[in-house]
C-alpha cells in the first residue's frame, strides 16, 4: 500500500477518541488517566496518553525577570509557550493522519521532547500493529480493531486551549470529549508540596483564578464533557462515568465543516465571550479592592452604597463596549489568532482608570475623612 491508501484504511477500520482532561495542577490527572487506561484496557480498548508535562520542556514556562518591561514583551514568554503546545497538537495530528510514519516528528516541531514522543509511540498500538510497524495493515472487511483513545493531559484552562483539540477531532473524523477534574485549590497546593519538583503555590492559586471549566450551556462544542470530583479517591463508578462519555464519542466521531462561515462567525462569539468573561472577573477584583479600601478608611454605610453602585455602573458599560470594540476587531481570516490575554490586560488598564476617576470623582481624600470623623 502507499502512504495514502494507509491513511484511508486507518480511518476505516480504527475509532478513535481524543479524551482532554483538564483542571489544576495536581488536580489529579494523571492518577486518573492511569486509571481510565487500566479500566479500557480490561475492555479490550486500547490507549495512549499524551502528558504535555513530559513533551514541552520546563524552561518553556519560565518567565524571565527583567527590569524594563519593554525589552521583553510579556507576550513573547506566552507566544512561545504557546508554539510549544501547537507543536504538541503537530505530534498529536501527525498521529492521527501518517500511521506508518509515526516514528518521526513533524518537521517543523518546536522544541518537543523526542524522547519523550518515541515512548509514547512505542506504547501506542494502531490498527493491532506497533506504531512505525511495517506489517501491512488489515483489510476493512476484516474484523475492526479494539477502539483507540487518546487521553491530553494537560490544565487546559481557557476553553480555547480545548477547542483547539476540538477542531482536530472534527478535521479528522474522530471522536472528542473532555473530564474536567475539580480539586480544591488548597488541596492541590499541599498535593503539589508533596511532589519531587513542585509548582511555586501562587502559580496554581493564579491558575484557579483563569479557570474556565466546560460549559455545555455557552459552548455547543463542550455537551460531551463530564466533571469529576478528585478531592477523594477515583471511585469505580467515576471511571465509568468517564468510560461512557468516551464510549459515547466513539459513537459518534465529529464531521469536518465543509462551509465554514457559521462556524467563524461563532468562533469569533466565542473569543469575544471568553475576553468578556476574564475582563469581567478582573474588575471584580479591582471593585472589590477598593470597596475594602474605602471601607478600611470608615467610609459611612450610605456613601459605600453610592460608590458600590458607581463602580457597578461603570463596570457594566464598559463591558458592553468591550464586547462592541473586540467583535469588531476581530480578524474575519481564517488563520489569524487572538492574544485573548493581552487584549484581557488591556482592556483591564482602561477600567482600573475610569475606576481611579470614581475615586477620585466621588471621595473626598482620605485624610479628609479622618478629619471629620475626629471633629465629630
């Protein structure tokens, strides 16, 4: 057979799912992904997973510490972050469309741990052959192989990182879904102290803040999704929670969109949606930070409530216009990506401005107020 011919008969005769675990670090991922690979396995099921902790190298999430912001831009730490989960999605669709060349990383990888990815290989089984194996593969009249799932351990924060692995199910006609592993952040800090090579706390502290977990209700593309609760053990009947949704997208691999205008149309609802939501949580925090420095300074009850509805106010207005400005911003080519985090920031330093003016509009200083709660 030629290389195409294998595509084809690799599509044929093997069904496979692509499983997203996310959550925090220390959530309990990896525990369950052990897990759901020993349950699969006594199905006759096979399955691989694919760490992203052991593919990018550690340096990628370093961040370097410089006195002028300027000289490095904190966007050329996350641009390069990202390339390296691109380049583990490279491997990921390298596995899913050039079975007999798995062995080989695609050539434009950035930085991935090839030592790594050839154990990976290794434990991956296609079409009842080793990957890389030079047997012909079966015909598909014959008996189909054991179901194949692919299980991305990763945090998986933001609903785009997921997305992204949506969109490569559905370009190659396999199954998708996703398990968010919910853990109290406290738990995941003392579980991580527990580790050979722990995470600095504030790290995982910040990443509770970021995380947006599946939302079937927003997001159509996330109805196959299931939450487990991993602040005690897997219990059987969660792994066969798990096993079900998965069963389920094997059932049912994704269609590639022929016409992609609508579905543009609701990525870019989607981006917008998602800036909105972290613009929002931020000028919570930013509210409610000085909410309780006013309140430190003995603000009376009736001058708290003005102020609280002020901010509320303003915080309502400028969300609608930032919803406004980012859609129309938005690149309509298809290619084109979105910082959402550095448009997030931005966005932030425009309302923490307008909420310096309420302060400084509707309050008098502070040492005014002092003043004339010792005069009465």
């Amino acid at each position: 057979m030629d290389l195409n011919e294998d595509r084809v008969v690799f599509a044929m005769c093997t069904r496979i799912c692509l499983c997203v675990l996310c959550g925090l670090p220390a959530a309990g991922k990896s525990t369950l992904a052990q897990a759901v690979t020993s349950h699969t396995a006594q199905r006759g099921w096979r399955s691989v997973v694919i760490s992203y902790d052991d593919l990018i190298p550690g340096e990628a999430f370093n961040v370097e510490e410089v006195e002028d912001e300027e000289d490095i831009p904190r966007s050329q730490t996350q641009t390069k972050w990202k390339l390296h989960r691109q380049a583990v999605l490279q491997c990921v669709e390298q596995f899913l469309q050039s079975p007999p060349e798995l062995g080989q990383l695609p050539p434009s990888i950035y930085q991935i741990n090839s030592d790594a990815w050839s154990r990976l290989l290794h434990a991956a089984q296609v079409c009842g052959t080793s990957v890389g194996s030079s047997q012909v593969y079966p015909s598909p009249l014959a008996r189909p192989p054991p179901p194949l799932v692919i299980l991305l351990d990763d945090n998986f924060y933001y609903p785009s990182m997921r997305y992204e692995v949506y969109q490569l199910a559905r370009k190659h006609s396999v199954g998708f879904c996703q398990v968010y592993i919910h853990c109290p952040v406290e738990l995941c800090v003392r579980r991580n102290q527990l580790r050979p090579q722990p995470l600095p706390s504030n790290v995982i502290v910040e990443m509770a803040k970021r995380m947006e977990p599946p939302n079937p209700q927003r997001n159509t593309w996330e109805q196959n999704s299931v939450t487990l609760d991993s602040k005690d053990h897997f219990t059987v009947e969660y792994i066969q929670r798990l096993v079900k949704v998965i069963s389920t997208a094997l059932e049912n691999p994704l269609s590639p969109v022929l016409d992609n205008t609508e579905q543009k149309e609701a990525d870019r609802q989607r981006c917008v949606s998602s800036v909105v939501h972290q613009a929002d949580q931020a000028c919570r925090r930013l509210v409610s930070q000085a909410m309780q420095g006013a309140r430190e300074h003995h603000l009376p009850p009736e001058r708290m409530r003005s102020l609280a509805a002020h901010f509320n106010e303003s915080k309502i207005r400028f969300l609608q216009d930032l919803r406004k400005q980012v859609l129309h911003s938005l690149p309509l080519t298809q290619g084109e990506s979105v910082d959402v985090e550095r448009v997030v920031n931005r966005a932030v330093d425009v309302f923490n401005k307008e909420k310096q003016e309420i302060i400084e509009r509707d309050l008098p200083p502070y040492d005014i107020i002092h003043d004339t709660e010792n005069e009465g």
